[in-house]
C-alpha cells in the first residue's frame, strides 16, 4: 500500500528519543515529533510510547530522502 496523506496507521515504534519517536509500517520508517502525542507541557512520560508499543498517526507529510 502506497501512503497517503490523511492516512491514519499503526506504527510500531522501535527507537525513542527526547524529541520525538521512530517506528515501522509496512517497510516505511515512520518519524512522530513527541509534541503530536501530547498538549500537555511539559510532556508528561506516560505520554511517550516505549519502544515494542503501537500507535495510531496520521500521515501528514511524506518525505522523498532514503535515509
């Protein structure tokens, strides 16, 4: 399936970091900034996902680097 803008996936993340999250859906590497998982600020722990969770985004932007 080709991503599209509007999507909404399950991503399975698999690396976090202070700023955000990393996570695979069907071969892509998908990026999630941590403040799109919380209004709160600071942002609390219990809202960041730990690595083997799964979570629901939306696809917002689609980026063309093979990095």
């Amino acid at each position: 399936m080709t991503l599209q803008i509007r999507d909404i996936i399950k991503v399975k993340i698999n690396e976090v970091f202070a700023y955000g999250v990393i996570g695979n859906y069907d071969g892509y590497r998908i990026y999630v900034d941590l403040r799109e998982l919380s209004w709160e600020s600071p942002i609390l722990q219990k809202s960041i996902p730990s690595i083997g969770d799964e979570i629901k985004a939306v696809v917002t932007n689609i980026s063309g680097r093979h990095d």
